[in-house]
C-alpha cells in the first residue's frame, strides 16, 4: 500500500466537519450560504493527502501550498486546525524555515510522526 491509499484508508470516515462550524452565528448570511456550498470534507482530504505525501520527512505549510497551488491561500491554512483536532496530522516543537524566512511548525500525517530522537 503506497502513501497515498494509506492515507486515504485512515480518513475516510473521519471528515464529516459540519456545515455550521464554518460560519460564526454574527457572520453575515452570504457566509453562511458560502460554508454550505463549499465542501469541506473534499478540502480536508485533500491537505491531508497532501500532507502524507511528504511521509516521515514532515512538511511545512509552504510545502503543502506548494503541492496544492491550484487551491487558494485560505482554502488549504484553513484545513489545518480541524486535521489536528481530529488527530490526523501531528505538529511537536520542531520547526524549519519557510520561503519568508520565518519558522513554520513540522506537519506529519499522524501515522509516519516519529518522536525526535534526544541523541
């Protein structure tokens, strides 16, 4: 089984984020039309897969925008805080340097996280 079908085997049952949690209660209506159109579990998918193409090497987000370009800033960023809360993709302290020069947190996809060695 490569990556990408192992990956797919993991998380088909869990992207089930509902329409209503993308839109505050104080947002305008437009955006509420908005969360119900877009397809969020579709997206999830996709930044997940994405993400565990990179295996135990980890990626950064410039990583993962950079595999997904045919998708906007703001619709891959936004997929990251629901794959870690559902416990898919796995973020420690480890850091590397993205093409701003800034630091951007290691994601993995929770099945090739290892632990960092203390040697």
């Amino acid at each position: 089984m490569n990556v990408i079908e192992q990956g797919q085997k993991i998380a088909d049952d869990l992207f089930d984020t509902p329409a209503f949690k993308l839109a505050r209660s104080r947002d305008p209506s437009t955006s509420h039309d908005a969360a119900d159109a877009l397809d969020v579990n579709r997206m999830e998918k996709k930044v997940y897969y994405a993400i565990c193409t990179f295996a135990d090497n980890g990626c950064i987000m410039d990583d993962v925008l950079d595999r997904l370009d045919h998708l906007r800033y703001s619709t891959v960023t936004a997929r990251f805080k629901s794959l870690k809360e559902k416990g898919l993709i796995i973020v420690d302290h480890r850091k590397r340097k993205g093409k701003s020069n800034r630091g951007q947190f290691v994601m993995w996809g929770k099945d090739f996280y290892k632990e960092e060695d203390d040697a």
